[in-house]
C-alpha cells in the first residue's frame, strides 16, 4: 500500500482511474482509501475536484461494465462445470438469478458502498442475463454517488485525514460484521419469505396473547428498565475510554467537522434554548401542563424537582468517583477535566424530564414520535453550538448527555415504580 501511495503522489489521476478499476475486477485494493486520498489533495490544491469525480465515475463506469460482460459471456458455462464444487449449480443458480434480476437492480446503487460485494456485483449482473439497459443507469449512478462521497469527505477533512482513516478502520470490523448480518438477514428473508412470515405472524400471536395477561403500566416500566440497562452500559464503555484517555482522534475528527462542514453563524440562534429564559420556559410549560392533567401532581412535580435538583449532585458525584480513581492509581492522566460536560449533563435532564412528563399522558399519538424528535435534534443543534463556540470538547458533551440520560432513567423508573404504590395503597 505504501508503494502505492508513493506512485498516487506522482501520478495521481492515473494511478486514481486505475486502482478503482482494479478493485472492480476482484482484486484486493481499498477503493475508498484511494479516494479519500484524492479528496485530502483535493484539500491541498494537487489535485482538481471535477476531475477526481470524473476520473473515479468514468473508472467504476469502465470496470463494472467490463466486469458484467465477463459474467454475461461466460459466467453460466462456468457454473456449469464448477459450481457444484461451491454449491452453486443450475438449479440453484437459476433460483438466484431470478431473485438478483427482481431486487438487484435496487442494490446496484448501493452494492458499492459494501465491502467485498461490490467487486462482484459485475459479475453476477452478467450471469444473471440481466439487461444492460436495466443495469447501466443503477450502476452508473452508485459509481457518481461513491466517489462523490469519499472524495468530498477526504476534502472536508483535509489534514485530519489521517486520524479519520486510522479512527475509520478501528471499527471498519465492527461494521463489516453488522452488515454481513443484515445482508445475511435479507438474503435469507428473500429465500424463505413464506417461511419466514409465518414464523413471525405466530410469535406476534404468541406475544399479543401473552400482552393481554400483562398491564400496560408493567409494559411501560420494562421498556424503562432496558433503556436504563442499556444507558448504564454506554455509560460505563465511555468511563473506560476515559479513564484510558482514548477521546483523542474522536475529538480531533469531531471538531475539525464541525468546524470545516458543519457550524455555520446562524446556529448560534439555538443558544436561546439553553439560556435561563428557555429553559424556564419549558420548565413553565411543563408544571402547568401537570397542572392542567389533575392526576398524581404532587408526584410528578416531585418527580421534576428531584431530576432538576439532583443534576448537580449527581455530577459531582460522577467527578469525585474520577477523582478518586486516578488518586487510587487506576489511571495515569486524563483528557479533560470537565468530563461529563455539567451544561450538557443539565441540557439533557431539564428537556427530558419535561419531555417525559408532557407525552406520558398526552392523547396524541403524533406527540410521542415528534416531541423526542424535535428535542434530539435540539440536543445534538447545541451540541455543535457549544462545541464551535464554546470549544467544549465532543467526548465531554457526548458524555454529559449520557450520564444525564442515566440519572433521568433511573430517576423515570423509580417514580413509575413509586406511583404503582401510590396507585395501590
């Protein structure tokens, strides 16, 4: 690879065309490193934008089209001869190509976004007898789209390009196997579609059976219970990479982002919803709201004061446990002193807690999608705001709304619980 990149430095047009060309006929090169590449000399002014997104279109262009003729001239007679030795013979085969010539002209698009299936969607195109007409517009577009990615993104990078790539590929095998997964899911799907919905249509039955002997409310409180489970744990998994100090390339990536792509002047608007004024106001809303409700107010706004209130304590908790960690020798330094972020830590408890107290009775159904909607992308909107302007680290703003998040959960689950046995006695 390195003597590849050595030759792209001085032939980079060239040497652009031909790896994505040779990686569409099946040979072990990274397409994306490649272009990604071209897009950090883009950044550098080595190389010109239009011309490495012409280069990449026309190579993908030239060898999937040569890779689907190989298949469509002589890919049936292989399998044949050969295909029983790899469990692929005419039988089977036909039943493969009949569901490719249903659904793979939709995956054209995307197949080249998949590592270790593009290289041979070419090929299965052509065996498959599909119509060059069906395939040229599908496979022409997800060349445009897959360069344009990659490129752009090298270029938005610049000279984070590197801690990308290296951040990229410690969890390139994460997600190779959830997208196996899923493909291995979806094939399966398309085989034993009739098998596989009368199996699902049965355990529906079996759990909506089951449903009727259960009541809502200890419905409720198990979905509360796996979210708080499955905070806990990301809660954890981040006290570890901090206690570690392993934020590094994800601040550095995060920031040069938001920085170069992202923030623009008019998002510093958003800071009026976490100013005094805002947050009173929704804090406002929200009493009245229970007000108006009738129905276990002392409970709930027991419930909004206990979450608000204990957001300092709880964080300060959090800071003396790192604390004493570090004193204890568990870890050498730390990345940041201000992780979790307290303003972040405070944003996530005050919009939560109303938010779960303003959908949990609400009558309409279109509120309980929205409502957590809106207020996702509010969080992730001052995410970016502080993060720019306030340079507030990525790593201690994901972690305020972590640990923020868990102190809400337990806190939603408790006086669930606590108002059972209100309910009861």
């Amino acid at each position: 690879m390195s003597y590849l990149i050595t030759l792209f430095e001085q032939h980079s047009y060239l040497i652009l065309f031909i790896g994505i060309f040779l990686e569409l006929m099946a040979l072990p090169i990274s397409g994306e490193f490649l272009m990604s590449y071209a897009g950090y000399f883009v950044f550098q002014g080595k190389m010109n934008y239009i011309l490495a997104l012409l280069t990449v279109f026309l190579s993908a262009g030239v060898g999937i089209t040569v890779t689907y003729w190989i298949g469509k001239a002589g890919g049936y007679r292989l399998i044949e001869k050969y295909g029983k030795f790899i469990h692929m013979g005419p039988d089977r085969y036909k039943k493969t190509a009949a569901w490719f010539e249903r659904s793979g002209s939709k995956l054209l698009v995307f197949a080249y976004f998949i590592p270790g299936i593009r290289h041979f969607t070419g090929y299965i195109s052509g065996i498959s007898k599909m119509p060059f007409r069906k395939f040229i517009i599908p496979a022409y577009t997800g060349a445009f789209l897959w360069g344009i990615c990659f490129i752009t993104l090298g270029k938005i990078l610049g000279p984070q390009w590197e801690s990308f790539h290296q951040a990229a590929s410690k969890y390139l095998i994460v997600f190779i196997i959830v997208l196996a997964v899923m493909l291995i899911g979806y094939v399966a799907y398309r085989y034993y579609k009739v098998q596989v919905k009368v199996f699902f249509i049965h355990l529906l039955q079996r759990l909506i059976q089951r449903l009727k002997t259960i009541r809502a409310t200890e419905i409720f409180l198990t979905f509360l219970t796996l979210i708080l489970i499955g905070m806990v744990t990301l809660m954890l998994g981040m006290a570890q990479d901090y206690l570690y100090n392993e934020f590094t390339q994800f601040n550095k990536v995060t920031e040069y982002i938001i920085h170069s792509a992202i923030y623009t002047s008019w998002m510093k608007g958003l800071i009026v919803f976490e100013s005094p004024i805002g947050l009173g106001s929704i804090i406002a809303v929200t009493m009245i709201r229970i007000w108006s409700k009738g129905h276990n107010r002392g409970l709930e706004y027991l419930l909004l004061a206990v979450s608000i209130a204990g957001a300092k304590p709880f964080h300060d908790t959090v800071l003396k446990v790192f604390a004493y960690l570090q004193s204890f020798g568990f870890v050498g330094k730390f990345h940041s002193a201000n992780f979790p972020d307290f303003n972040a830590t405070v944003l996530i408890i005050i919009y939560g807690t109303c938010l779960f107290l303003l959908v949990r009775h609400s009558p309409k159904n279109y509120m309980a999608i929205f409502g957590p909607l809106f207020v996702l992308v509010l969080l992730i909107g001052l995410a970016i705001v502080n993060i720019a302007s306030a340079n507030v680290l990525p790593s201690d703003t994901v972690g305020g709304y972590v640990y923020g998040g868990v102190w809400i959960f337990f806190n939603f689950l408790f006086f669930e619980m606590l108002r059972l046995v209100v309910a009861k006695y």
